[in-house]
C-alpha cells in the first residue's frame, strides 16, 4: 500500500479510536473494547474501498455496510462522523435522551445502512441486500461485521449457507476474530472454532487477516476477496479488543464499560501521542 | 349454504402474488420449504427468478426479507404462522419492525384449524405477537376475495405487514365485483335499529357470525355483525359506535382470547365506550390432533356456539 495513504488511514484510524471513546465516556456506558479491535477495518472500508457518498447517504448504487456486531456502533459512529455524515458532536450525546445516535445502530442515522445489535441477525439482512444487488444488476458490495461470539448465534449459520447457495460474491462478512466476548474466551464460553473451516464446510471462500491493525494486511486481504466470484467471502481478522488504548487491550471487562474521567483522559492521551507521532 | 364455494385463503395468497407480480416488478417472493403448504409455490411456478427458497430457516429469512426491503423491493416473506410470528418473532421485531421496513409476511396455517398436524402447529398467538410491535399492520382476511384485496393493499401501504391465511377452505362470502377493501376499516354485514347486541368477527370466524345472526334473527334477536379484516391499525370508530348503539359486544376469533381481536376490541371500548366485551376463541390452551372441522367445534369456534353465547349473554 501506498506509504502516503497508509499513513492518512492509521491518522484516520486513530480519530476514530477518539471519537469511541468520546462516545462512551459521554454515554457513562457503551462497548469500546470491540469497538476498538474494528477501528482499522472500518475505517479502511470508509476511506478506500467502500463507494459511498455522505452528501447522499441513500445513493442506490452505493456500497452497504450491516454492522452485524452492533453494540460496536460508536466505532461506526465515530467513522461516520469523520466522514461528515453527520457532526463530530453528535458522538458526546451518543446514547442521550433525544439523541441522534441510539446505542446500537439504527437505520435512520445517516450512513446507516440497517439497524442491528441483536446479534446474528445483520448478516441475514446483508444477505438480502447482496440479493437485491443481484436482482437489480447493481454492482454494489455488501460489507458485514460480525463478532467472534456472535457467530455462536444459530442464524449466522442460516446466512451462511443462504449466501454460499445463492453464490453471493457481492457479500464480505469480516468476523472480527479478537477471542473475547462478555462472559470471557471465546474458546471458554462455548467456542466457536475453528471458525475458518465452519466457514468454509459452508460454501465461502475463506480469507484469514492474521493482523487486523496493519493496513498492508487489510489491504491485501479485501485485495485478495475482490478476486473471488462464485461465492461470498469471509474474513476472519484476528484483532485485538480494545487496540489501541494500553489498559484496554485483550481486557475482556472492557468489553461493555466506559472509561471514568481519569481513564478517558488517559486513553485520550495515548491517542493524542499516537497521532502526534504520525504526524512526525 | 350448501352451494357456496368454499377456498383457502392460503391458496388466494398465493394466487394473488401470482397474478399481482406484473404490476408490481418490485415484487419477490421468499418461503422457508413450505411453498406447497404456503402456495407461494404458485407464484414460484410462474415468476421463478422471483422466488427464493431460504430452507428451513425463517429467522433467517425474515433477515434476507429485511435486506431486500432496504434495497427497495417488496419481499413477502412466507411460512407457517407459527414459525413466522413465533420462531422469527425477535427478527420481526428488531430487522423489519424497528427500522419500519417494507416487508410483508404472508403467515399461512394459522389457528386451530391446522387440525391433524396438532398443538406445535396450531398458532393461536400470532396476532397477540404481532400487533404489539409498533408500526406493524396486522391483516386476517375472512375469505378469498378479502385475502386478494388484502395482498394489494398490503403492497401499497408502505411498512410491514403481517397477513394470516388459513389451511382450511372457507365459504366465499363476498362478491369480487362489489367487495372493497380498506386497510383499517371493518365492514358491517348486518345491521339495523334494533340491534342488541354486536358480533365482532375476524378470518374464518366472519362466515359463523353472519350465519349465526341470521339463525338469531329467526328467533328474534338482533345481532349486528362487523368483520375487522385489519386487527391493527384497528377501526376504533366502527367499534365505539357499535358499542355505543348496542351495548353488548360478542368477538369471535381463532386465536386464542389472550391478546387477539378480543383483546383488541376490549382495549377501544374500554377507552371510547365501556360496555361488556364475551370473547370467543381459543382459551388459555394447547389445541391437539383432530380434523379442523370438528376442532373448530370442539373449541366453540361455530355459529351454534356463538348463537348460545349471545343467547346467554342476553338471558333469553
């Protein structure tokens, strides 16, 4: 990838680290852990792969993204901000009375392409709107997200095998692979591995993006799906929950709590000191 | 009524999508392995590029409804009531209800007259699950030429629809050059001055209720007799001048009495114009095995029932 752009995207990336956690610390309540471990991907799909307008948020013609692992919102929110979808202030009443943002994502925001948060179910929504995509000959892409826990879920299986049978090469699912859900290791709690072989006894061509926080691998990876037909593709990032705020990383409990003033004013200025870095 | 015709309302659904599907290109047709049972294997048959067999998996099919319907088409989603309204019934919620999208279910197998398949078959609740999720429009049309007219409009109106077709033929009451339907509004089969007492009636239950008033005429009680075809949004003002000139309210319903037009009815009157409210239907129980026609009795679900319950309720 190019050195420029590559720099630009983890500059970009680390705004959207910042706006997660000015999301949840204004909230008092919120997921920053998963939130973080996708801040690289959404923001690669943002700003150099997807085809999206915020000037027209509703463009039929443009590329889709169902959150599916929706308590990650203020990850999507902060991206969706820095993209001027809506403004940056927004994110400091994320999940207020009367807000914009509701604390999981909700089809009405702008750029929002389908509410989600009960898990398992944007995949299936994503499958429609590959279909759709077929049906209309429109040479849309359909991104979803989904957790590693998440996929424990019945109905992503559902999905699995609607996409791999109707050959819906215009659909990516990214399993943000980062090990960890509310209850503790993913391999503890009832695992779901080996995630990339269930994927593929399903029909997908199966991608795995062994480092989800360098954009090279990012890139040569949605590179790598582009080039795949016939059948949808799944991308398992392995990832870091909470990347990019030290205290946070691989701590199952920040999975669902917000940072305090003190923890906030730390993290802020990890990430203040990681952009002053960049630009260098 | 020997010589009336007799139809499933199941099997004008999938006529409808069928004959509909031109005029409305946007138009396509999702079922769960059941497009036989369903009938949406009658549109399958003519518009197959249209139809989309998602197996036995109706979550996630109301997903792939969700998805489609964001994309702007018009995706009715099929399957049995049970499984629609019950196994789905969080996917409704959260992927169609709350982002209010333009999906139609067309439910069909829905109540007691299931019959031989049994109590897991026999969905009693689906209007109760149903009508609570806000935005949701819930349509039990009472015959074939209801359920065709009920199939357009529900295509018309912007927003998800929930429709329920049954497995049983059903007298044709209504006459296809006259019939109107208006999403909303019950229609009055009889009526006059003397009435005194009100049979409300939805789906299979409407033909009972006429032929029930027209045996009680002959004794000399008045009955009126409305259809509300469309539980919710439902006609608030019919039921309130019904009660309010009549007095006594009858609902009859296969459902079960917790939470279905029973209910429904009960929640206006109780707002507009308290009067005493009999429901009619499916009581706090399972169903079980049997052939529908002699279920529905068995269940009180019959003009017979329905005549003794306003019989009873009028002391005469």
């Amino acid at each position: 990838m190019d050195e420029t752009l590559k720099k630009q995207l983890m500059k970009t990336a680390v705004n959207v680290r910042m706006g997660v956690l000015t999301g949840t610390f204004h909230a008092k309540s919120g997921h920053p852990g998963g939130s973080l471990s996708i801040a690289d991907l959404l923001t690669y799909l943002y700003y150099n792969k997807m085809n999206v307008n915020a000037q027209n948020p509703d463009d039929e013609n443009r590329d889709r993204l169902v959150l599916s692992k929706g308590h990650t919102a203020p990850a999507l929110y902060a991206v969706l901000a820095e993209k001027g979808y809506f403004d940056k202030k927004e994110l400091e009443s994320l999940r207020h009375i009367g807000a914009l943002l509701q604390g999981h994502p909700c089809i009405h925001i702008p750029g929002v392409d389908m509410s989600s948060g009960s898990l398992g179910q944007g995949i299936s929504a994503a499958c429609g709107m590959a279909l759709a995509g077929k049906l209309n000959k429109k040479d849309y892409h359909v991104y979803t997200i989904l957790g590693d826990g998440e996929i424990e879920e019945g109905q992503v299986w559902e999905a699995a095998m609607f996409a791999a049978h109707y050959k819906l090469d215009n659909l990516t699912a990214v399993i943000d692979n980062n090990g960890l859900q509310i209850d503790g290791k993913i391999t503890e709690v009832c695992s779901p591995e080996p995630i990339d072989e269930k994927f593929r006894a399903f029909g997908w061509h199966v991608i795995v993006l062994d480092d989800a926080h360098d954009f090279d691998k990012i890139d040569e990876a949605f590179k790598k799906a582009e080039t795949i037909s016939g059948k949808p593709v799944a991308i398992i990032q392995k990832s870091i929950k909470g990347k990019g705020v030290s205290f946070m990383e691989n701590q199952v409990s920040w999975h669902g709590a917000a940072p305090n003033a003190e923890q906030y004013q730390q993290a802020m200025n990890e990430l203040k000191a990681a952009l002053a870095e960049l630009e260098a | 009524m020997a010589d009336v015709i007799k139809k499933a309302t199941r099997e004008s659904y999938g006529e409808a999508l069928r004959d509909l599907a031109e005029k409305y290109p946007r138009l396509v047709v999702l079922d769960a392995d059941l497009a036989a049972a369903t009938k949406t294997g009658i549109f399958k048959k003519a518009y197959p590029e249209r139809f989309f067999d998602c197996g036995i998996a109706e979550a996630n099919m109301m997903g792939v409804a969700a998805g489609l319907a964001a994309s702007g088409m018009i995706p009715f989603a099929s399957t049995f009531a049970m499984f629609a309204a019950g196994r789905a019934y969080e996917i409704v919620r959260n992927s169609i209800g709350y982002p209010h999208l333009n999906v139609k279910i067309g439910a069909t197998h829905a109540g007691i007259s299931v019959g031989e398949d049994g109590a897991t078959h026999q969905c009693n609740e689906d209007i109760a699950l149903m009508r609570t999720i806000p935005g949701m429009t819930v349509i039990v049309p009472s015959d074939d030429v209801e359920a065709r007219a009920a199939v357009e409009a529900a295509i018309l109106h912007e927003g998800p629809v929930y429709m329920r077709f049954g497995r049983l033929a059903a007298p044709v009451l209504n006459d296809p050059a006259t019939y109107q339907f208006e999403l909303g509004k019950g229609i009055t089969l009889r009526e006059s001055d003397q009435d005194e007492i009100t049979i409300i009636a939805t789906g299979l239950m409407v033909g009972e209720a006429v032929s029930a008033a027209d045996a009680l005429k002959a004794d000399g009680i008045s009955a009126r007799v409305i259809n509300i075809h469309t539980i919710k949004p439902i006609d608030k003002e019919l039921i309130c001048k019904a009660a309010g000139e009549t007095g006594r309210i009858i609902t009859v319903e296969e459902h079960s009495i917790i939470g279905g037009l029973g209910s429904a009815v009960a929640d206006c009157v109780t707002e507009c114009c308290p009067v005493p409210v009999t429901r009619i239907g499916v009581n706090d129980e399972f169903g079980h095995s049997g052939p529908a026609v002699d279920l529905l009795k068995e269940f009180g679900l019959s003009s017979e029932n329905i005549i003794a319950t306003v019989k009873k309720v009028l002391n005469k």
